[in-house]
C-alpha cells in the first residue's frame, strides 16, 4: 500500500470517529481582536489530579508559534449554533464567521457562546510526527449553564446533539 494511500484511507477511517468540537485561542496583542484561534476536534484529558488535557497541533501551523509564545490558552467547546465559528477557525474564513471574545489581562480569551471552557497553562509541548502535542493544566473554567446542544463532526458533516444536563452543575464567571 503506497504511503498516499495509507494516509488517506487512515484518514477516511478516523472520520468515522464522532468527536466534539473545540476552538483553541490564545491572546495575542499583533492580531486584531487580540486573538489568534484554531479549531480542534482531537483534545481529551488526561488527568483529574492534577487537571490535564491535551490537544494535537500541526507543526507548521501559525497557531503554533503564538501558543508557544503565549504558554496560557484556552479550549473553547463549541454548541451546535457555532458552527461556523468552527469553519472560521478550522481554515475556511470565507464560509465561517469569527467568534466574539472575551479579553482579560494575563490570561486567555473565552468565546462567547461556548458550552464550556478550559483555560489552561502549558505543562508539556512535545513534536511527535507531523503535530506536536499539547498538554495543558487547568487554571479556570468557564460553562453556560443549562448547556446548549453540543457540536460534534463526525465523517465530514456538523451535527447537534443535546445535551442532558446534570444537577450540582454550576456556572462560573
């Protein structure tokens, strides 16, 4: 099997694979709105003690050297309104639209609309292949509460899934 081939099928394969939907932003002051964002559809955690998760970024990304700059991010978990949000940031400007953000001083944005998010601290950046993988430790969240329908993708199409939402769950600012 020539290496295209096992590449594409790999790929065509993992479509299969339902996931949900992030945005990953950092704060950057030489990009109008202070943002520099990318969609992710691969973070899971990794730990609850300490709080860890991680996410996989392309090597020659633009996102990667302001991430690396930054070393303080945020995971956006998209509800099924912001899909477009996601197309804007996933590299499909032109079919998408740009998130509305909030900018603290010292930390990284939090979209607006999102069913929750993570702000995170870089604990461990490592190259593996073609991405390198970002492992990041949870310094505040952040939910809308009840949750909105969730974004998922899943074999190259958007989909909503609604979201049942649990009692103890609380917002925070």
């Amino acid at each position: 099997m020539s290496t295209i081939a096992t590449h594409a099928r790999f790929r065509s394969l993992m479509s299969r694979f339902v996931t949900g939907v992030t945005v990953i932003a950092v704060a950057s002051e030489d990009r109008q709105p202070g943002v520099v964002a990318m969609t992710a559809s691969a973070v899971c955690p990794v730990s609850l003690d300490p709080l860890l998760l991680l996410f996989c970024v392309r090597n020659e990304s633009s996102f990667l050297p302001y991430l690396q700059q930054s070393q303080i991010f945020s995971v956006n978990i998209l509800s099924s309104s912001q899909d477009a949000v996601s197309r804007y940031y996933g590299g499909q400007a032109h079919h998408g639209t740009e998130g509305t953000w909030k900018l603290k001083a010292a930390s990284a944005p939090v979209l607006d609309g999102a069913n929750a998010t993570f702000v995170c601290h870089v604990a461990n950046l490592q190259r593996l292949g073609d991405h390198h993988v970002v492992v990041g430790e949870v310094v505040g969240m952040h939910s809308i509460d009840p949750p909105a329908p969730a974004l998922v993708y899943a074999a190259g199409q958007y989909l909503g899934v609604e979201l049942v939402g649990r009692p103890g769950t609380q917002a925070s600012a």
